[in-house]
C-alpha cells in the first residue's frame, strides 16, 4: 500500500487499521511548503488492503499500486480479497480437512500439520517460512507438503523445503505449510517445530488434523496427551454432510 | 487452514461462538456447487447467525445478504456466525434432513459441537482440527484480552491499535461499544466476527485498558 504524498494530509486516521502496527513515517513535502505527508514502510507493510478497504482516508490519499514480481506475492498472501489461482481455493490455505468427507485427504493413521507463520499481527518474512519449512523436511518424517498449498507452489525444491531465493524477503500478514504425517510421527514433528520455534523472530500456530473414528476415542488425543501438549478446547469439525462421502473404511 | 481455528478465550466464552462454513470440494463437487452453496447460505440465515459472509463479497454489515447471494459461485466457500448453541441445533436438524451437498464444518468448543451433533440426530464428528497453540516469539503479540478479540478474524485484519484506539474512544464518550463492535465486523470480511462475543469482550476490556495516546 502506499499514500499519495500530494494528497495526503497525515492525519493519522489510517493507522489503528494496519494488522502490522505503526508502520508509518511521517514526511515533509518537497514542494509544498509546510506539508507534511505519511509514507508508509514498504518492508513491513504487507498489502493486506486492510486500510483501504476501512475507507477512513478523508482524501483518498491511499492506494495500492499493481506490484510487480515478487512483491505481489504480499498481496497473495495477506488479502484476503485475493485468490491464489494455484489453490483454487480463496484463503491463504487449501481445502484440508473442510472437505475431508468428500476427498479423504486425511486417512485413518494419517495426520495433517500445520504452519502458520506471522498470525495475529506480527507478520512473516518468507525467509522464516523457509527455516520452518526446511527444518521439516530435513528430519525426514515422511511430512508430505500439501501440492496445492500458496508456500509449496513457492518453493524451487520441495524435497527440502527451500523457497525461492527471490521471495525470501517478501512479507505476508501470514503463511501457512500445510501437509500431512503419520500419527506415529507426530511427536518428531512436533519436537523439530518446538526447537526451530526458538530461532525465529515472529510467531507460528500450530494446527493438527485427524480423521474421528466412528467408535473409540479421537487418535490424536492420546498422543498429545502422552507428549503433555496444549490443544485449544475449541476446534474445527466437519460434519460429514458433503456429498457424495469418501469411503473410509472397507464396511462403509 | 486455520481461518476460524486459533481463536482465544475462555471456555464460557467460546461455548457460544460457532461458524458454520460451507466449502464446496475441488475436483469432487465444485463444479456446479453455486446452487447448493446459496441454499447452505439461505438455510443457514433463516436460523438467525449473527453474521454471515463470502471472504471474496464481505459480510452482512459491509454488503447485503442479497448481494453475498448474487456472487455466489462455483467454489466459493462461506461463513455463517451464530452466536447460540440451540440455533446450532436446529441449523443442523434442517441440514441434515435437506443436505445442501457441500461439506459443512463448524468450529467451536469440540465436546459443545459434538453435542449439538447428538441432539440434531447426527453421529460423531467426522474430521476435526486442534490448534496447538501460538509459538515462537509470543511476547510479539498483544495481550489476551485483546487478542481474544483480534483472533476472531482468522485473516487477522483487526488491528490491536484498532482496539486500542476503540476503547480510548468509547471512554472518552466519543463511540458506543456496539458501534465500535460493528466496526471490526466490517474488518473481518469473511463474516468470522461474532458481534455478540465482540460486544461482551468489549465491556469485559474496558475496566482494565487505559489508552492515553496511541502515537
């Protein structure tokens, strides 16, 4: 995002809106004399569009400009307006478990992990996707990347996890690894993230997925229980209502 | 992945907070899901959400429910917020007797969602998703109470300082909590934003924030 210096009046009315915080400078006009404009940090805004779309400006001095390559990727990532084609899903994420009914992408033994970097209002710069992403993947756990996920499509080598050099110092509001394990090897996963979580300078959350059993307790549980993790008491549940339904199991 | 996933707060809190999201699966049922995505959406209004929303139109207090219906199409996922676990009961009655055919998921307390499952007559969950947790440099992120509010928009697009900035207004009389309320729902395109919880975290913030100048 950026504010048209011959506009604007510094006014400050945009600044509570920006999820990274107080990102703005205020400029003297070189023109006009006595005018004082507010320039915006282009390294730590991340194009959500979040002040714009608030329409708080009185004289419309912010706009966002069409970005080349590879800073569009900041906009791909944290406008939730946009819609990363590769995904074909809007959102930062895939479909994962939202349509597990339908497409099994989570089997029985299997378990989804995810990665998301910079959320809430701290932000992440591609170069700490990569730390995480490369530490996963250099613990050979059998983590399978989700294929059609924005940060894999980013990525020039997805056996290590490393992105493209071009990217790495793009910012978004957040960024999600998203793939999947078996349950056996959640505890490893688990370990590796607990140790790159110390080297980086933003936060993640973590996020784990399981297919429910018809009968007998969540599997997932005992296992985070056995590892004396935190999960959240809320969650997100699918239904089963998606048509027609992925058969799970052979009685089915 | 984590859209309404990570949101923060007390169990008496969340136990009345549930989106209902409506996803329409690639290369399954996609093609063609416009028709069944607005009946999810028609169904889902008629039990009364206290919000609702495209991610890619905006929600009820940015747009109309007629215009999120208009740009309905195939793939487009879509939210509904209720703000009381007997409107989740009857929802789900009527969806199970009239599958719109796109998958349904609802976030919420895990044992409060399972329940509302067994009363509307449906089985167990079928897939469900924990967050572990915030890690890393967690002495980045507001406190709490603040962001109990700010993780109710799962593309944190509610600034903290826009909190700030609202309980700084409202005390100095300038602004009403529900004003204040209405306009981080405005935030929160997708229609995460559940106005009634916003309302009640509000009030519970004002006691212990003092904002004298923010910048």
């Amino acid at each position: 995002m950026k504010a048209d210096k011959d506009k604007c009046i510094a006014c400050k009315r945009c600044f509570p809106y920006c999820p990274m915080g107080r990102i703005q400078i205020y400029q003297r006009h070189d023109q006009i004399p006595g005018r004082v404009y507010i320039e915006i940090d282009q390294d730590a805004c991340t194009d959500c569009g979040m002040c714009l779309r608030a329409k708080i400006c009185p004289v419309n001095a912010i706009y966002q400009p069409e970005e080349p390559w590879p800073r569009e990727v900041r906009g791909v990532l944290s406008n939730p307006m946009i819609e990363f084609m590769g995904s074909q899903t809007p959102g930062r994420g895939t479909e994962e478990m939202k349509t597990n009914d339908v497409k099994g992408t989570f089997l029985p033994g299997e378990v989804g992990v995810g990665i998301e970097l910079g959320r809430p209002g701290v932000g992440a710069y591609f170069r700490d996707v990569e730390t995480v992403a490369m530490a996963l993947m250099k613990a050979d756990l059998g983590y399978q990347l989700a294929a059609e996920n924005p940060v894999t499509h980013f990525m020039s080598d997805k056996t290590t996890g490393k992105l493209r050099e071009d990217v790495l110092g793009e910012k978004a509001t957040s960024a999600i690894i998203e793939g999947k394990c078996k349950l056996e090897r959640l505890p490893e996963v688990v370990k590796v993230l607990q140790d790159v979580a110390k080297t980086l300078d933003t936060v993640f959350t973590v996020e784990v997925i399981t297919k429910v059993p018809p009968v007998g307790e969540v599997p997932i549980d005992p296992v985070l229980k056995k590892m004396g993790m935190w999960y959240s008491i809320n969650s997100k549940n699918n239904m089963g209502l998606g048509e027609p339904s992925y058969k799970f199991y052979d009685e089915q | 992945m984590t859209h309404s996933l990570h949101r923060r707060g007390t169990r008496e809190s969340l136990s009345n907070d549930f989106i209902v999201l409506g996803c329409p699966a690639t290369g399954v049922n996609k093609k063609g899901s416009a028709p069944k995505t607005r009946k999810f959406l028609s169904i889902c209004y008629k039990h009364g959400p206290i919000n609702l929303g495209d991610m890619k139109t905006g929600n009820i207090y940015n747009t109309t429910m007629d215009d999120i219906l208009s740009r309905v199409t195939d793939g487009t996922i879509v939210e509904c917020t209720f703000d009381n676990r007997e409107k989740i009961v009857s929802l789900l009655k009527e969806l199970k007797e009239d599958r719109p055919g796109i998958s349904i998921v609802i976030s919420g307390v895990t044992d409060v969602v399972q329940q509302c499952m067994t009363e509307a007559g449906l089985g167990r969950i079928h897939s469900l998703e924990y967050s572990l947790g915030t890690w890393g440099k967690t002495e980045r992120l507001p406190d709490f109470e603040i962001l109990q509010t700010v993780t109710m928009c799962g593309h944190a697009m509610i600034a903290s300082d826009l909190v700030r900035k609202m309980v700084r207004d409202v005390k100095r009389g300038r602004r009403t909590i529900e004003d204040c309320c209405i306009e981080m729902a405005e935030c929160c395109s997708c229609g995460n934003y559940n106005v009634t919880r916003g309302i009640q975290l509000f009030k519970e913030l004002l006691p212990i924030y003092t904002v004298h100048s923010l910048y």
